[in-house]
C-alpha cells in the first residue's frame, strides 16, 4: 500500500485533483468534511473561542479516516493535505495571529503528536503551489459563505507557512505542479498527473 499526500495552499485545488485521480483509479481519498466539523460555524463567528475546537476536529476526524482506510488494504491511498499541514501549517497560522493562547498550543501540539502515531510515511507528495493573489481568487470564487469571510492578509500568512514547510519538511519524491497552468478539471491533465505518480512510485519502491 502507497500513501500519495496532496499539499499546498488553501485554494491550489487539492480536493478537485484528489477527486479526479480517484475516479480514475478507484483510489481512497483521505480528506477533511467541512460540513461535518460542527465547530466551523463557530469558529467564523467567534475564532478564538472556537479554534482549538475546530483544529482539532478536523485532525482527529482525519486521522480516523486515514485508519480505516489503512485497515482497507487497498492499492493507494489518496491524502488531501496530511496531519502534518494541520498543525504546522495552519496550527501556527492561529498562533501567530493569537486566534490561539500559548497554552492551547502546546495542547494542539500534543494531541497532534499523539495522532501522529497514527500516519505512516508518505511515499509521494504532490505539491501544488500558486501566487497567495490566485488563491484568493479561487477561494472567494468557490462561494463558500463561510470562506467569503476570509482576508487577503490571512491568506498571505498561510502561504508564508506553507513556503516554511516546503522547505523545512518536504523530501523526496515529491511531484510540484503549478495549478495555474493544468487545470485539474481536464481529464487529460489529470491522466498526465497520474502517469507521474505511477512513474514516482515505482522510483521509489526501487529506492526503498
């Protein structure tokens, strides 16, 4: 069983690839439910009394889908954006703008190392990077209503953490691609995405 973890950006079109590559390939897809993290709401309402709630909902909620998929025992796993992400990423994203205290931090940074456990190694990351500018656009042109609240300035944070964690945590094999420039919703992108997973995979059961 291979792990592949799709990464990047808010708006980079992570959940659409992982989608597309499962209904090609009948792949499992790990990913966050907004719609069923019932502490969301609250978070746009009030962030910093429902924060730590919400981070951790999505965390524990994906770690356990990630189990069942793992006891499934099928040919791939499909990750959207991994644990790791969560708490490095958008953990010290709430930290920085004091959404969080210092000690439900170090809470998240427990629990996240406990839940952890839990994550085998990822065999491939797909990175998908863009401007913090077209991200934006995605995200306000999805019509969310709960993303219609988001700034720019927010979104510019996120992006400065993510560039940290590409260049802290990110190893080999990892397949980049620039969204701007394949749109995930052709088909015969998404077959020439999978053409180099397949290829990266193989290189590194050869290497492993």
């Amino acid at each position: 069983m291979k792990v592949v973890a799709i990464s990047g950006m808010v708006g980079t079109g992570k959940t659409t690839l992982c989608k597309a590559l499962s209904s090609l390939t009948g792949w499992e897809v790990v990913q966050e439910d907004a719609k069923q993290n019932a502490f969301l709401p609250l978070f746009y309402d009030q962030m910093d009394r429902w924060a730590l709630a919400s981070q951790l909902s999505f965390m524990t909620s994906k770690t356990e889908r990630l189990e069942k998929a793992l006891a499934g025992g099928g040919e791939v796993i499909l990750v959207d954006r991994t644990i790791q992400e969560d708490f490095h990423v958008f953990g010290s994203v709430l930290k920085k703008y004091d959404i969080i205290s210092s000690n439900e931090y170090e809470l998240l940074e427990k629990i996240y190392a406990v839940l952890e456990r839990s994550w085998p190694r990822t065999d491939l990351n797909i990175y998908l990077e863009d401007t913090d500018e077209n991200c934006f656009n995605r995200v306000l042109g999805r019509g969310d209503a709960f993303e219609s609240k988001m700034e720019f300035g927010y979104i510019q944070t996120v992006g400065a953490e993510y560039r940290k964690w590409k260049a802290t945590f990110l190893r080999d094999p990892y397949y980049e691609i620039q969204p701007d420039s394949m749109d995930f919703r052709e088909q015969t992108n998404v077959e020439s995405v999978l053409e180099t997973v397949r290829l990266l995979l193989g290189s590194a059961a050869l290497k492993s």
